[in-house]
C-alpha cells in the first residue's frame, strides 16, 4: 500500500487548490467545506509499479475512469464515490501528483461493464475483453471477498483538476 508524507500532502494541495481555482472567497453562508478540507489522497493498482503505471495513464490523458469492487468499501467502512469528490492521486513512491474530481460513480455487475467503460480506463488495448482479463485476476488476488462474474463494481470517472508534473 502506498503512503504519502502529511507535510508533502498539505503543500500540494494548497497549490493544487490554487491552481484549480477552488480557493476563492468564502461564499456567503460560510466557508465551502470542499474548497477547504483536504481530500483523502490514494494510488492506483496494488504495487508501486501499478501506481507509476496507471498514474501515468491518467497523466497522459488516455486513463479517465476507473473501477473497484464495491464489496472493499464497505470492508474498509467507507462509502462509494460520488460526482464532485475530490482526492489526491499518489505516484508509486507516495508522492502527490494529480487533483482529480470524480464526475460520474455508478455500481454495476462485474459481467455488465460495458466497452465505453473499459476503452476509458485506458489500459493495455482499451478493449471490454484486456479490461476482464485484468480486472477478475486483479479482483481474485486483491479484493477480500474475491471474484465472481457478477460481483458490484464501481465504475467511477474523472477529471484532472491539477497535475504536478
């Protein structure tokens, strides 16, 4: 599991909130909690290689969505994302690299992910059957309740508000 360092963390967001104009004044009934609270940061993938890797993706452009099973959420006592969430993505080492904002979350069956969803994932062809190959075997190794063909997965897209390059 990757970590990162508080004290790196709170000086990318306060650039990374500048940079994607959500430290503006305070709007009439008070302070915006989403323009000042830092968001939870996380990499992707199970291994600081897979972090660099798809991190690299979404750097790139070509990585606009991602999934996880809906099962580890509620192992982990947390909720699903939802449209306007934020969050800080790590690099293998831990370090902050990107502000993203979730812009679409809905759960699905495994075996009902459609093309569209696994075209923008963008990993290895961007095809629906590279996308299941990757992601039971990912699911079989990494999800605590394991894989089945219709197991709940999130499928969440996003946007990059800020990049550290």
């Amino acid at each position: 599991m990757v970590t990162a360092d508080d004290n790196e963390l709170e000086a990318f967001w306060d650039i990374a909130r500048e940079h994607a104009g959500l430290a503006g004044v305070p709007v009439y009934t008070g302070e915006n909690p989403v323009r000042t609270l830092q968001p939870p940061a996380w990499a992707f993938g199970a291994t600081p290689e897979q972090a660099d890797e798809l991190l690299g993706l979404v750097l790139d452009g070509n990585k606009t969505a991602t999934a996880s099973s809906l099962g580890d959420y509620a192992r982990e006592g947390e909720q699903p994302p939802e449209p306007g969430l934020l969050g800080i993505l790590l690099d293998g080492a831990g370090h902050p690299r990107a502000l993203v904002v979730t812009t679409e979350a809905r759960v699905v069956p495994f075996d009902q992910v459609d093309a569209d969803h696994a075209r923008d994932e963008g990993e290895g062809d961007r095809s629906l059957e590279h996308w299941r190959t990757v992601h039971e075997r990912f699911f079989a190794e990494h999800t605590d309740g394991g894989f089945w063909p219709d197991m709940p997965v999130v499928l969440e897209r996003f946007r990059v508000l800020y990049p550290r390059t």
